[in-house]
C-alpha cells in the first residue's frame, strides 16, 4: 500500500508530466511521435520525458527573459518619438533640424532615459538675438537659442545631457518653488555632501574631447545634471586634473570618482524608477 509521502510524490511528479505536456503541442509532432511511451505512476501511458525535452529544445522554444536588475541602462519598452513645439515646423530648415536634435538625443547611451525624454520634455526653439545662452529649461519644456547650432556635434550632445539633466530635475526631483526641499532633493543634498569635490569635477569629464568648464552654473541642480551626465556616459576623470586642482586634491578626487558615480547610478535609476 502506499504511503501518503508516495502519493504527495506521485502528484508532484504528474503535476510535472502536465507542463511538459503542454509543449507537446508548441513541439514538431514528428519528433514526438518517435518518443517511446511507459506506463506512468497511476498507469496511463506517457512519453519518454527525456526524448520529449530534446523535442522541445530542437523547436527552439523562447527562454524566460532574465530578472531586471534595476540597472538605469535596463530597457523598457520602445520609446516614443520627441515631439516639439510648433516652432520647429516654421521653415524646411528648421525642420531639417528637427532630426538633428532626434539624432543627438539617440547618442545618449541610456535607454530609460531617453524613454523619460520622450515622454515628458517638449523640445522647443527661439532666437534672441546675440546671446551666449545656447540651451534653456523652464517646466517641460527644452528651449535651444540660435547658438546651439553653432556647437560641434559632441559638444550639443553634452550640453543637450546637461540640460535634460536639469528638466529631470525640475519633473521628478524639485517640481515645486525652488527653495522647497522635498525628500529626493534631500538625498542628493547627503549624495552631495559625501562627494562634493567629485561631483563638482564631474563638470569637467570629457566626452569625446567635449566637456561642460565653460558652463558657469553652480547651483544644485546643476551640480546633479553634470553628475547625470557624467553617470550616463559612465565617463572617466579628466587626466591631466583641470587648472585650479592641486595634485593633492586630484587624487583625492580620481580614488572617489567611481564611488561617487555609482552613488548618482543609483540615485538616478531611483528617480527615474518612480
């Protein structure tokens, strides 16, 4: 007779037996044909589970995705395309120029956040005249002046990251009154304060020869997008240190860098998570 432990087995294994089944089906019946069948634990006939496994691998059945990790660069669904304001549809120029600005955003190696860019920044356009001012950021909006166009190709990647980093800012981190502090821009405060000098000197990465010394902003938010830049790039610290750092004060730096760039990763996939 047997024992309730044989019977919870028997169960177990048929529950078994029931999912390979269910391949059957998705499997070439040919192949399933030449499988050997035996009497199973309660005597109905079944196939030979190894044979019926090889079956299945031969159609080349789709494996289970792996977990996501919660990477900042893991990929969601296709992103939507950018949209602009009226402005850029005013002249065949400016429609042409359109598709720069597509192609420069498409150079941002981080999928999530241009899956973010997408779907919450409006890509605006507007001349003022003579003005160093090449880009712009009010609530959704990206604003790029006249001499934005004059930059190279990788020089208006770096400061189209910046700014975006900034819209990031204002959409997720501090969408109220700037003085407001709610608690992300609390945490970047602390993130700051371990890694301040690393953070500052991320101003100064370079990305294919281009970096952001010129810029002059020095507020909080643009400390966090030089960070956002520098996180999505994954870039190395300047070598040589830039004028005004002693050597001292570089190593420093260069032994903190990573720590402090895998803290703005993870600050970044947060923000962008909820």
């Amino acid at each position: 007779m047997a024992t309730m432990g044989d019977t919870q087995i028997r169960v177990v294994f048929c529950l078994c037996l029931a999912l390979i089944s269910i391949g059957f089906a998705l499997a070439d019946d040919d192949c399933l044909l030449h499988c050997p069948t035996r009497p199973g634990p309660f005597g109905q006939p079944e196939r030979d589970r190894d044979c019926v496994l090889r079956c299945l691998q031969s159609e080349g059945l789709p494996q289970s995705p792996p977990p996501s990790q919660g990477r900042i660069d893991s990929k969601p669904a296709p992103a939507s395309t950018l949209r602009f304001s009226a402005a850029w549809n005013a002249t065949a120029a400016f429609q042409k120029q359109r598709l720069v600005v597509e192609q420069l955003v498409n150079a941002i190696p981080n999928e999530v956040f241009k899956a973010w860019v997408s779907r919450h920044v409006v890509f605006d356009r507007m001349s003022r005249g003579p003005t160093d001012w090449r880009a712009g950021i009010r609530p959704g909006v990206l604003v790029l002046y006249d001499p934005f166009g004059d930059l190279n190709p990788n020089a208006q990647v770096s400061v189209l990251t910046f700014e975006l980093g900034k819209a990031l800012w204002f959409a997720r981190i501090n969408p109220g009154a700037r003085e407001e502090r709610p608690p992300l821009v609390l945490e970047f405060e602390a993130l700051f304060r371990r890694h301040q000098s690393s953070i500052q000197a991320m101003q100064f990465a370079s990305w294919h020869g281009e970096n952001l010394g010129d810029l002059t902003d020095r507020d909080l938010q643009s400390s966090f997008a030089y960070a956002c830049r520098a996180a999505l790039f994954n870039l190395e610290p300047p070598s040589p240190a830039p004028a005004g750092y002693s050597p001292e004060d570089w190593k420093r730096i260069v032994r903190d860098w990573r720590g402090a760039q895998a803290d703005v990763k993870r600050y970044l996939a947060k923000v962008l998570g909820e």
